[in-house]
C-alpha cells in the first residue's frame, strides 16, 4: 500500500515508519530538515522535503504520490519538552492542528485517499469530568488561560478530521525513545512511543471514523474503545 506520512521524522513518526516499512508498505514521509531526509532514506522511506503550510506545493507533492492513507503525525514541539520553550510551541501546534491539518485533508481528498489518521492528545480533558475520560468527554474549556488555546486546536483538528471520515488517536503523554522521557509520568494518561507508532499502524483497518483514546491504564483515561475495536496493546514495543 502506498501510504503518505507527514511527520515521518518525529518522535512517533519514526517508529511508524519503521512498522509500516517492515509490513512491506511503501512509504512517502515528510520533513522540513535536509538532514533528516537521509535519516528517513536509512529507514526505507521516501523523503519528501515539504512545509505543510505550503499548501499548493502539498497538494502537488501529494498528487503526485497518490496515496492511499495519509497519516498527519506533525507537531512542533522542543526537545524534551522545555518549559522555556513551551509557550510559543503551544502556538506553533495549535496552528498546525488548525491550519496544516486543513492542508492536509485538502491534499488526501485532491488525490483520492481513502483513510486520513490524525494525531491528537488525550490530556485536555476539562477537570469537571469524571476520571477515567472516554472519548465523549468533554474538553478543557477554551477559555483557559495556559492550554485553551490547545484545546480549541484539538478540537479543531479533531472535528475537520471526523467531518471528512477520518479517525483520530488521541495519545497519552509519550515516553520512550526520542520522546525526553525515559519513564512514564503520573499526572496524566500516558502511553510509549511504540504503542502509539502500533496503534497508528493498526488504525488503518478501522472500519469506520472515529476517536480513540490510545493510553496505558494509569486510571486517567480509558482505553476500552481501541482495544476493542483497534486491537490496542499499550504493552507493545518494536524490537530492536
């Protein structure tokens, strides 16, 4: 299968590209870095240079590829997390939620794709809801002052998905490789980069649109819908 990954040189994009290379799939990922196309050529992809707010040239890139699933893993987010940083990367994602996620459901209907799989976050649920969240539970009012404007993107990014019969994985907070995180945090729902990498892959045979919380079983969030429907395993790891 010919799959387009747009942020196949991030911390999930990685392992992804790494699954779907092993599953024989031919796979197109995106960069914005030189550097990091070579990186993506030694896992067996094929490098696209691109920036997702160039919508024209995103929408040629993809013509020409004419895939069939589009995965959006893109975020912009500095290494580790760091709290200094954090600020105007909250700005950067929500903007790439919004904006490159229209981008790039324009591109997947221009060339005909038949699945769109999204990136979201399972730790912006608003605090009046009883833990642990399912996927009907409310969101973070976006009038609050540190991550409202976070939710607003999610909730953007999650609705232009669905409204296109897309399906949205909402990611508990990584860790593992490459993620600044060696070790689960406790605060939040969490999940390790590979079972996220896994659950994308396995979201390709979701028969029907959808949102599913993909997190380990910390008492946050519930994860029942996409072991049940995804076949889910937060206990997954890629050998390496």
């Amino acid at each position: 299968m010919k799959i387009f990954l747009a942020g196949a040189s991030g911390v999930i994009g990685k392992q992804l590209s790494k699954l779907l290379v092993a599953a024989g799939h031919e796979v197109y990922g995106t960069t914005r870095s030189e550097a990091k196309a070579k990186m993506l050529e030694n896992l067996g992809v094929k490098p696209v240079i691109l920036d997702v707010f160039d919508k024209d040239n995103l929408i040629a890139q993809v013509a020409k590829i004419k895939p069939e699933v589009v995965f959006h893993q893109l975020t912009d987010l500095p290494d580790g997390l760091d709290e200094g940083k954090m600020s105007e990367a909250l700005k950067r994602n929500a903007k790439i939620r919004e904006v490159g996620t229209a981008n790039l459901l324009d591109a997947a209907k221009a060339c005909g794709a038949s699945k769109f799989i999204a990136q979201s976050i399972a730790f912006v649920y608003s605090p009046n809801e009883q833990a642990p969240f399912s996927e009907e539970s409310a969101l973070l009012d976006f009038a609050e002052p540190t991550y409202g404007e976070t939710a607003r993107a999610v909730h953007s990014l999650e609705t232009q998905t669905i409204e296109n019969g897309g399906v949205v994985l909402r990611y508990g907070w990584l860790y593992g490789r490459d993620s600044g995180f060696s070790e689960p945090v406790n605060f939040v729902a969490t999940v390790h980069v590979d079972a996220a990498a896994k659950a994308a892959e396995l979201a390709m045979n979701a028969y029907k649109s959808g949102i599913y919380n993909i997190s380990e079983d910390n008492g946050h969030v519930s994860s029942q819908k996409a072991k049940a429907e995804l076949k889910f395993d937060s206990g997954f790891r890629i050998a390496e």
